[in-house]
C-alpha cells in the first residue's frame, strides 16, 4: 500500500512539474505572438502608400 502512494505521489508530481513547464511554454508563445502581430500591423501600414486602400494590394496583376 506504502508502495502504490509513493508512486502516486511521484506521478503527482511529474505532472506537476510538467504542468508548470507547459504553462511557461505557453505564456512565451502568447508573448511571441503579440509581438509578431504588432510587427505585422506595422508592415502592413508601412506597405500602403497614402490614400491607397488595402483592397488594392492583394488585388493579383492583369496578366494572371
């Protein structure tokens, strides 16, 4: 019986351990991600020239 709830407790605390690396794995790819939009944010305001309207950047040229 001593058994079995030394391995629970260790399994217990695997996942623990486990838990606490996948949330900070996760916490850095929001981070990750957030920057990523506000960089994507700015090219795609930086790639239109003034008064030029968005629909017309992914229009496809005449000769395709």
């Amino acid at each position: 019986m001593e058994k079995r709830l030394i391995d629970l407790e260790v399994k217990i605390l695997f996942l623990e351990e486990t838990l606490d690396t996948l949330n900070e794995v996760i916490l850095s790819q929001g981070r990750n991600i957030e920057t990523l939009e506000q960089k994507l944010e700015r090219l795609e305001s930086a790639s239109l020239a003034p008064g030029e309207e968005a629909s017309k950047q992914d229009e496809r040229p005449p000769h395709y």
